[in-house]
C-alpha cells in the first residue's frame, strides 16, 4: 500500500483531531443538558398541580350474604351480660386441666388472692385425703399456704343470660348465679354504668339451669326458643353472649354432634356440640338457628388452657323449656321420678355378654330402701321395658321414668338369670331418694408402700379393715380395696385405680383377698373380666367396670 503524501497527512491528523473535539463537545453539552432537563423534571414533581385527580369515593353498602347479620340484629338485644359478686369460704387452690368446663370457670376477676392452680391434680380437695395417703403414700393435702391460715375471698366472675319473657325472666346456668351475694344484669344498647338487680327464681342443679329476674318498667324484647329435636349435625349455628365481659359478642359454626354426655354422672345433661367460638363468659348465652330461634343454652367447653379450642357444649332448648316451666311454677322447683336404680352411663358388652343380654339396661346398683329394691329388682338383673314399652338404652329409661309423677306407679320388666320378670314400682322423688347420698370422699386401703399386684389384672388389693369402714362410714368390710393399679396394665385401662372397692368380678362375690385371688386365678386371657365397683369417694353406689382381659 503506498503512503499517503506528507500534507495530506497533515491535513487527516488535523480532521481527526477536529472530529474528537466536536465528539467531546458534543457529550459534554448533552451531559449539562440531562442535568439540567432532570433537575427541572423533579422541581416539576414537587410543585406540579393535583387538580386533574380524581378523588375516592366511599361506595354504598353491598348486601352479600346477610343472613348472619340478621339474625344477630334480631337476637342481639335479648341477651344480657351478668355480672354476679360472692364470698368465697377458705378457698382451696386448685387446677383443672383437659377436661370439660364450664365457660365461666375461669373468668373470674378482681380477686383478693389467685384461686387458679398450676395444673394437675386438686390439692385438699377431700377430708379423707391425710388417711388415703397415710395407707398409699402420695401428695396429700396442705390447708393454707406457707402456714398462713386461709381467708375469705370476694369474687366477681361474668356470665351470660337470655330475655324470654317480656317481664323481664331470664335464662342462665346455675353456676354463673350460684352462691352469688350480688347479681347484676346489664342490657344491650344501655350504658355500662346501667344495671339492674336480678333475684333468682329456681334453679336446678342437675342441668346447671337457672332462672333470675330484673324488674323494669317496660317490656323487654325476648328469643323465641326453638325445637331442638329438629337439629342436625352440619347446622350453622351462632353463638351469642359475653365471652371475657365483651358484651354483644357473636361468634359463628355448626353443630358438631349431638347427645353429647361429658359428665356422667348427669343423666339429664345431653348437650349440643358446637365449634362456634365459645370462651369464658359465654355461659348462660345463646346458640341460634338460621331462623332466628335459640336451640340451646351454652353450658361448657373443653379446654387444656380455659379458652376455645373448638369444642362447646350447649343445652338443648327442649330440655330448657321443660326445666323452665317448673322453676317459675308456684314452688319453684323441678320435679322428677325415680326408681332407685343405677346403671353404667356407656354400656360395655362385656358385661351384656357376662350377663348374658342383648338390650336393656343392666342395673349396677340399687339404692337401699328405695322403689326398686322394694318391688325386689336386684343389681345384675336387667330392665326391658317400662309398662310393656321396650327400653334399649339408659337414656331411654331415664327419660321415661323421670317424667312420670312421684307417687305413680309404673310395670318394670326386666331379665334375671335368663328368665322375664316384672314388678309393679312407686316412683319416687329423685331429689328426695338421692338427698342423704355423701359424695367426695375417699376410700382408702390398708398397707404402707402397696405395690401393683404382679398379676394378669395389674392391681394389688387389701382387705378393708374395721378401721377403714368406720373412717368412711362403710356399712360393712365386704370387698377388697384397690391400693394400687399398674399403669397401663389390665386395671388401669378399664378405669380401676386406687381406693376403688372391689365387690364382685363376674357376678361372683369378693369379700376379702382370698376370694380375689381365687377368682382372678381361674381368669384366662380372652376372656370378658366384669368388676362391680363402689368407686373411690362413694360410701353407697356400685358401678360396672369391664373389659376383655388380653
């Protein structure tokens, strides 16, 4: 390639040179330009008009699904939030944990002194607690703590209620009321400095109901109480009251099951199951339809820590209309029949196939001097029918002999040893045939140290001494007594513990040690094992134990 001549070279270094410092002028200027364009832009943001914008607007109210709503408005103004103030004798410190509770156990406020315990098992909670644990060792009572003799308490606790007559009654539970020296009722829309006395009208124990009642000049708004009977499993249902003293509170869920019993020993308390949120405070309130009509009283929860976990547990309303129309009657009290007759609250087949039934209800106990035992029903036989109508189940004989009139009679059918029987009974007055029974107490053994009995039962049992019945006023020293029960082991698992009077197993008699053993060693794995049980804290009642020994 021939080089380009020496002017011309000349002249191309100076173009180029030329050519660069336009190039540098030229991104300098638009460098001062950006600048400038960019400081301008954002004067421009912080001083520009707004008027080309559009304000919000709040849009009317849209009416989705309502239903809810409207029946809160409607039942909204008939429950009530009742405040009640007692005076606690010498209260022991106690605690209860994973097991059903009343919504109001634990909302209580304002105390003196703390009453909550810190779990586990109650302390000083029977007279005969220092003698059990004399013969069986174990945590006993203490009294007052660090020696300081226990005082009285004042206790304010907060429940709820529901207007069901203009007049101004009212239904709540018997435990938000109970023992109260002061029970104020504060009304929906009213300010909170407003309440009005309420005296009480009847209560009854056996469905934790009351009736109360505050006076006022005008007429009250009042629920309207539904059939129960018609409600189903998968039902929405509300819940209304006042959980933790908030007033007017509403919570919503279905209904998880029904016929709950979790209190055995309260044959007249079947209740509804809910998931409706129900907490501490929402005792005595409302469980509503979707039509607007109270099916049930909300009574308890099951809680492992005093609040919701999902489970609650509601009155049916049929149950509280027909205890409703006693307690406001002249004599202000629930009457109901009796037999005398005790049966296990969860039949177990072992002992239908011990005792060799298919139906009926097999009785575990007969109260001394009572209808049963007058008209010669014995423990072990089996009721069938009542007046020739076929009883399946407990609940059933319940039902029908606790609405009959004490001092009429009915025709007891029942099966002993194989053969139909029957027996012409005067019902009797629950209250009255259950009034001398003691309960709470406990029922110890004898022998320090007592091991579980290295057997195919896992129990270790004594013999009860003269000591021992005359400490618990037994009427005899028939039986063995429970003194321990390996954990987990055959015992254990069918409900036998410590302080359980062994009486007979598979309907044959144990008076003392020798007859347990001689009955328990003819016991083959297999077979039905059926203990009748006078249970720890009981001087008079026998109950069912049962099981299939493996």
């Amino acid at each position: 390639m021939t080089p380009p001549a020496s002017g011309s070279w000349q002249r191309l270094k100076a173009n180029r040179f030329a050519s660069v410092l336009v190039i540098l002028a030229t991104l300098t200027l638009g460098i001062l330009i950006g600048t400038v364009v960019s400081s301008t832009a954002k004067g421009k943001e912080k001083t520009a008009a707004s008027s080309d914008a559009t304000p919000l607007q709040i849009p009317e109210p849209k009416q989705l699904s309502n239903q809810f709503s409207q029946i809160a408005k409607q039942i909204e103004p008939t429950v009530v939030n009742i405040n009640t103030e007692s005076t606690l004798k010498h209260p022991s410190v106690h605690g209860r944990r994973g097991q059903p509770q009343t919504p109001d156990d634990e909302d209580n406020q304002d105390q003196d002194q703390d009453d909550q315990g810190q779990g586990g098992q109650g302390q000083g909670e029977s007279p005969f607690q220092d003698f059990f644990d004399r013969f069986f060792g174990g945590q006993g009572g203490q009294g007052g703590q660090g020696g300081m003799p226990q005082q009285d308490m004042r206790q304010r606790a907060l429940g709820s209620g529901v207007i069901v007559d203009p007049k101004g009654y009212i239904v709540t539970n018997d435990h938000v009321v109970d023992k109260a020296d002061k029970i104020k009722v504060n009304l929906m829309g009213d300010p909170e400095t407003v309440s009005y006395d309420a005296t009480v009208i009847g209560v009854d124990k056996e469905t934790d109901l009351a009736v109360i009642k505050i006076n006022i000049k005008h007429d009250l708004p009042f629920a309207k109480l539904g059939n129960s009977d018609g409600v189903q499993v998968g039902d929405w249902v509300l819940a209304m009251g006042s959980p933790f003293g908030l007033n007017s509170t509403v919570t919503a869920g279905i209904v998880s099951a029904k016929g709950r019993n979790i209190v055995p020993q309260r044959q007249f308390q079947q209740f509804i199951q809910t998931d409706a949120a129900i907490n501490p405070g929402n005792s005595g309130g409302a469980l509503v339809d979707m039509a607007g009509d109270i099916i049930g009283i909300n009574t308890a929860i099951f809680t492992t820590g005093g609040g919701y976990q999902g489970v609650g547990f509601a009155l049916p309303s049929n149950t509280v209309i027909q205890v409703y129309n006693q307690l406001i009657g002249p004599e202000h009290k629930v009457y109901r029949g009796s037999i005398g007759v005790e049966f296990n609250a969860v039949p177990n087949p072992a002992v239908a196939r011990v005792y060799g039934v298919t139906t009926g209800v097999t009785v575990a106990n007969v109260t001394p001097g009572g209808p049963a035992e007058k008209a010669g029903i014995k423990t072990g036989d089996t009721i069938v029918s009542v007046d020739g109508k076929p009883v399946k189940t407990g609940d059933e004989l319940v039902a029908d002999i606790s609405a009959r009139k004490p001092g009429s009679t009915a025709k007891i059918g029942y099966m002993r040893n194989g053969k139909q029987e029957t027996a012409t009974v005067t019902i009797s007055d629950r209250a009255k045939l259950y009034a001398a029974r003691l309960g709470g107490g406990e029922q110890p053994g004898e022998g320090e140290n007592a091991k579980p009995a290295e057997s195919k039962l896992g129990i270790a049992v004594k013999n009860i001494t003269p000591e021992i019945a005359s400490q618990l006023k037994l009427p005899n020293t028939k039986g063995v007594i429970v003194s321990d029960a390996k954990q987990d082991g055959f015992g254990d698992t069918i409900g036998l513990g410590r302080g359980d009077v062994i009486l007979e197993i598979n309907k044959q008699p144990v008076n003392n040690e020798d007859d347990f053993r001689k009955v328990t060693s003819a016991l083959k794995s297999g077979q039905d094992v059926v203990f009748l049980v006078r249970p720890r804290g009981r001087d008079t009642g026998t109950i069912f134990m049962a099981g299939t020994l493996p």
